[in-house]
C-alpha cells in the first residue's frame, strides 16, 4: 500500500512537471495532479491494452510507432475525465507521454535504487 502512495504522489508531482514543460497542458493544484494520475494509471491498466489488441495490425505495420498514438490517446481520455486537467491539443498530448515517460524512466531508476541500499 505504501509503494502504491508513493507511486501515485510522484506521477502526480512528474505530471505537474510534465505541465510545466509542455504548453498546452495544464494542471490546475496537486489535487488535480494526483486523481489524474491515478484515473492515468487505471486508464493504462484497463483501456490501453484493449486498445492495443484493436490496434495491432497498424501497429505492426508501423513497427511499434503507432503506440505513440495509442498513448496519447489515453492520456487525452485522461484529461477529459480529470476536472482541472486539460490537453489542448493531440500535439500537446503526444509530447506530454514522451516526457512523462522519460520522467518516470529516471524517477523509478532513483527511487529503486534508494530501495536497494
């Protein structure tokens, strides 16, 4: 339960960066931040493989890249459930996974290794 707590508080502090980073996506407070990460994370458990399996004849096609898509996707459905949490624009959302992505690679690369010590 305490890895979930922290899981949940830090891609809600990585999704206010991502905010930060990205024009045209905003986070209105943490608040915000931490129910969209947990509806992302539920989104991402239940709809994107779904979508993955709909999906998976382009996706061979475009070797993997259409992932991208699919993940922009979810994070945009995100954004239209989470009140105070809006996408402007696909563009916006497309960037915003790579980032989040790439923050959340270095963020897990820190906190495991803090666990390991």
């Amino acid at each position: 339960m305490k890895d979930l707590i922290v899981h949940l508080t830090v891609s809600a502090l990585l999704l206010l960066l991502v905010g930060h980073f990205v024009a045209g996506i905003t986070i209105d407070d943490f608040g915000h931040a931490l129910l969209a990460a947990l509806v992302l994370g539920l989104l991402n458990a239940v709809v994107r493989p779904l979508l993955i399996l709909l999906t998976l004849p382009i996706t061979i096609v475009t070797l993997g890249l259409f992932l991208f898509v699919v993940n922009a996707l979810v994070f945009t459905l995100a954004a239209e459930l989470v009140p105070g949490f809006r996408v402007a624009s696909f563009n916006a959302a497309l960037a915003g996974t790579v980032l989040l992505t790439l923050f959340n690679l270095v963020a897990n690369r820190l906190l495991n290794r803090d666990r390991r010590r």
